[in-house]
C-alpha cells in the first residue's frame, strides 16, 4: 500500500512552501493572510470573503468562534478565495453547493496539511491516536480531524 496525494493536496503542499511554512508551529491565521496578501477582519456576524473595490480580498472571520472554529472558517474562506470567481448570489444554487462543497474539502485539507500531518500519524497504531494527534498538532475539532483521517486513509491504494 503506498500513499498517493491528490492534486489539490500538492497544491496545497506549494502554498504552504511558498509561504515558508515546514512545521506545524508555523501555522497562524494572520501570518498566512498576511503573506497571501489578503487582508483580515474579525467581525460579529458569519465569516465571509469578498474582493474589495481596490482589488484587495478581505477574509472577515466571525470573531465569536473560539481558535479552532477560526481555522476552519479561514481556511474555509481560503478555499473560496483561491478555487472560485463571482458572487455567490448571483450564482445558480446547485452551483452554490457545488462552491460550498469544494469549499469544505479546501478547508479540511488546508487545516491539517497531509504533507505536514503524516510524519505524526503514520507511526500511530489506532485511529483514536492519529486523531488526537491532529487536535494536538493542529487547531482543529475532533470532527474535522477525524473527517480529515478518513480522507487520508482512502487515498492509499495497493501498488
């Protein structure tokens, strides 16, 4: 059996590399917003992304999430920023979803990059182990690590 990462999850590995990011205590929202070039808000209502007249891209974050609910809401927003054009309210709903889909893999993906997770993981015998070694290694709820795993478990074939 050998890994095979995907093509999104590359894409992931070179963002993180071009941002000079190679351990996990490297990960920062605001470090990574600022670095891409995008600016940050913390707001009271839903997190959003949205291009601003001047042709910046601002990531508002709901400020009422706690750390790990930030991160998966940044890297959700991300994934809108770098995988999708156009208004989402001018958009078809199937193609809605469609977005809010791609989104959502983005965002588990990006949270616990598998180029940076895997060195932690693979030595670990049981589920339960590798999944608390992800919250413990990334800022993340057990639900988006454990989805997280799953994934990474179905991208092994046998060779």
């Amino acid at each position: 059996m050998r890994y095979v990462q995907t093509g999104l999850e590359d894409k992931i590995q070179e963002i993180y590399e071009s941002l000079g990011i190679y351990r996990t205590s490297q990960i920062d929202i605001e470090n990574i917003a600022s670095r891409m070039g995008f600016a940050l808000d913390y707001i009271l209502t839903g997190s959003y992304s949205t291009e601003l007249p001047d042709g910046t891209i601002l990531i508002c974050l709901d400020i009422r999430l706690n750390e790990r609910q930030l991160w998966a809401a940044f890297c959700h927003e991300l994934g809108h920023v770098l995988e999708h054009a156009g208004n989402q309210f001018q958009l078809h709903k199937l193609f809605c979803e469609l977005q809010e889909n791609r989104s959502n893999l983005f965002e588990c993906k990006f949270a616990v990059p598998i180029h940076l997770a895997r060195p932690y993981i693979d030595p670990l015998p049981t589920r339960q182990e590798r999944i608390s070694e992800i919250m413990k290694r990334f800022p993340v709820e057990y639900d988006l690590a454990e989805k997280r795993l799953q994934i990474y478990e179905s991208n092994y074939v046998t060779i």
